[in-house]
C-alpha cells in the first residue's frame, strides 16, 4: 500500500468513524445516561467488533453477499428491526427513578460487538474500505492491515460522542429534559436508517 492511499484511508476513515450514525447516536446516549466510564465496554466493542468485520469482509464475506443479494436483503431488514429495538429502548433508557438515578444498563463489549453485524453503517464503510482502499497485491496483509488502522481511528473519534454526552449530564439533570433527549437520540436513530431503506420503498 503506498502512502497515499493509506493517507486516502486514514481520512476516509476518520470521516466515516466521526460522522452521526447508530454507533455514535448511542454512545452520545450511553455518555448522558451512564457517563464516559461506564459506557467504554461498548466503546471497545464498537471499535473491535467493527475491525473484525472488515477483515471479514476482506477474507470474503462481501463476495458471498454479492452472490446471493437476498443475504444482504435479510440483513438490510433484520438490521433495521434490531435498531429500531435500541431506538426503543434508548427512548426510555436511563429515564430517572423514584430517587433520581438513571435506570437501564449501557451496552456491555458483547452487544457492542455483535451489533456490527447488523449495523447497515458498519457494512457500508466495511465494504467501501475494503473495495476502495486495498490493493490486490499482498491482498491479506493489505487487508489485516486495514482493519487495525479502521480500529485505530474509529476508537478515538467514537469516544468523543460518549465524551460529548458526558458533558451534557449536567444540562440534562432534570428528568422532563432527559427523557426529551432520550426520546430525541431515538427519533435519530430511526431517522438514520432512512439513506439504507429508500431504495426499498
């Protein structure tokens, strides 16, 4: 891989990574209702769960989506379904107690990690790294190669959405207020499945 295209790469990544989409939407409502702490196993997952997506993808999952597209349809809508589950239950996530303390639990590194195989962001990105920026020639090395650095940008870039919803806690300590931004994190989860269901309808 020269230079330039890993450059190509690395800004393609940091674009994908730091842009809203499921991943950020979530941890932007993990960091208001659990805070930066709490909610870096789902960070972790996100980052590493993705990194093996990609490889797979790489190794030939993608092909095998391109022969049979009914795969990809199946996944496509179970995705959508799944989301709109979290959309769910983020609109009640962390809604405050009789004692004014958060209820729910963040995502653990399991679900984080697994929920990149139905995230259609995640697949998007995947595929689009793999087909885009990884040259044939030592096609495996190319491909390990690519998802470590995807991992690598997208860990630090995804924690800033937690970091940001940190720091709004304390504007958002009053239970009508933070059951509005849970209901609004939801309504945007929703609302990003629209660019991948369009085509659909």
């Amino acid at each position: 891989m020269t230079s330039e295209l890993l450059l190509a790469f690395v800004l393609f990544a940091f674009v994908t990574s730091i842009t809203p989409g499921p991943n950020n939407t979530m941890l932007l409502a993990s960091g208001v209702n659990f805070g930066v702490r709490r909610s870096l196993p789902h960070l972790l997952g996100i980052s590493l769960g993705f990194m093996v997506l990609v490889a797979c993808v790489g190794l030939g999952l993608g092909q095998l989506f391109e022969q049979f597209p009914a795969l990809y349809t199946a996944l496509r809508y179970g995705g959508a379904v799944y989301l709109l589950y979290l959309a769910w239950k983020i609109a009640g996530a962390g809604a405050p107690d009789a004692n004014g303390k958060s209820t729910g639990k963040p995502f653990t590194f399991l679900q984080a990690a697994a929920f990149q195989w139905v995230n259609p962001k995640a697949w998007i990105m995947a595929i689009g790294a793999i087909t885009t920026y990884t040259p044939q020639e030592g096609f495996l090395t190319n491909v390990l190669l690519i998802a470590a650095l995807f991992a690598l940008v997208n860990c630090p870039t995804c924690s800033l959405w937690a970091v940001a919803g940190s720091l709004l806690r304390r504007w958002l300590n009053r239970p009508a207020i933070l059951r509005a931004f849970n209901i609004a994190m939801a309504l945007l989860l929703v609302a990003s499945l629209y660019p991948i269901l369009k085509d659909s309808f």
